[in-house]
C-alpha cells in the first residue's frame, strides 16, 4: 500500500510541476516575450512569410507605441491585464494550431508599422504618406502608397495608424481605420529565422 501512495504522491508531484511549468511558460508569452511566425505578405519586403520574430510584450505597459515601431495587435477589441493576456495567449495558441492542422482559421492577429500616433495627422498626397505636413521617409518600401477612399485622417489620442509595409496587399488603417493602443499586443524586436537575415528591428 506503501509503495502505490508513494507512486501516486510521485505521479501527483510531477503533475503539479508540469502544470506550474506551463503556467510559468504561459505568464512568459504572454506578459514578457514570444516568438511569432510571420504568416502573411503584407510585411513585404521587410518580412515574408515564414520569418520567426521575436515580440517584446512587456514594454507597452510602460510606454505607448511610437512611430516606426512594428508592432503585433488583435485586430478586435480586447482587454488587456496579466490574467487577461494570459486567456487571450491560450485562444491565439489555438487559433495557430488550427491554422496549421486545417490551413484556415480566423485571422486576429496582424503586423503592420505605426505610421502615426494620437495627436498626429496623417495625408496621402500622389502615393506619398505626410504626417503633420512632412513627407514620410520611407527606404522599406518598393511601392506607392495609395488611398482606399478617406486620404486624410486627425488620429485620436489613444489611437494608432497603422500601414503595411507592401501598401498594394495589406489590411491596415486605410481599412480598419484607427488601431487603439490597448489593441496592441507588442513590438517586433528581433528576427531570429531565416538565419541569413538574423538581426535587430529597426
């Protein structure tokens, strides 16, 4: 009797371990630092699709985006908190199987640049993008930048326009409108895949 109350605390004791482990990985991914694959074209050329990224997660809970940044957000509202990013981590891990397993699944979460920030306008002007009147320097795009119907937007305070950086094949701002900073779940910091373009984000 000894011997199987002994096995069971042993089975018991590794269960927990696994579990707290998962737990800790969990609160890791989804507070501090994750690994995302970039899925899409829409990043083109600065990203193609298969490329493993690097996210840093905790630093917008200090600071807000700045323009620029590449930054990953759920296209929908959600809300945001230790716990909270730690349920909405689980649903994009299953999203992600279910789009490896099935090909298809529901496609939440996007990378695109911030291109502005509340308080800034923001015009485009024959394929070009002026924020506050000056002419964006651009050197990570091959293409014109064009409208899908507004040209001109005042971005509000706690908002974010955000592009891709292939302007003919992307769904950001010109469609979705203005991005809310609490939408954005990090910044792209690094790129650890494919090794020949390993490196820092600018």
């Amino acid at each position: 009797m000894k011997n199987g109350n002994s096995i069971m605390g042993e089975i018991f004791s590794w269960i927990l371990s696994l579990g707290v482990a998962l737990l800790v990985a969990l609160f890791i991914i989804s507070n501090i630092v994750s690994m995302t694959m970039v899925m899409e074209q829409s990043m083109e050329p600065t990203f193609s699709q298969g490329d493993r990224l690097i996210v840093n997660r905790v630093g917008y809970f200090f600071t807000d985006p700045e323009r620029g940044e590449v930054v990953i957000f759920d296209k929908n509202p959600i809300e945001k908190g230790i716990i909270r990013n730690m349920l909405n981590e689980i649903d994009d891990i299953r999203n992600s199987l279910k789009f490896r397993l099935t090909g298809s699944a529901e496609k939440n979460l996007l990378i695109k640049r911030v291109i502005a920030v509340g308080g800034n306008q923001v015009e485009l002007v024959e394929g070009q993008v002026f924020v506050n009147g000056e002419k964006l320097a651009e050197p990570y795009l091959d293409t014109m930048t064009y409208s899908r119907g507004e040209t001109s937007w005042n971005v509000p305070e706690g908002k974010l326009f955000v592009l891709g950086d292939n302007r003919e094949n992307s769904l950001d701002s010109r469609v979705l409108g203005f991005i809310d900073t609490q939408q954005v779940k990090g910044k792209v910091v690094f790129r650890i895949f494919p090794f020949s373009e390993i490196g820092s984000i600018d």
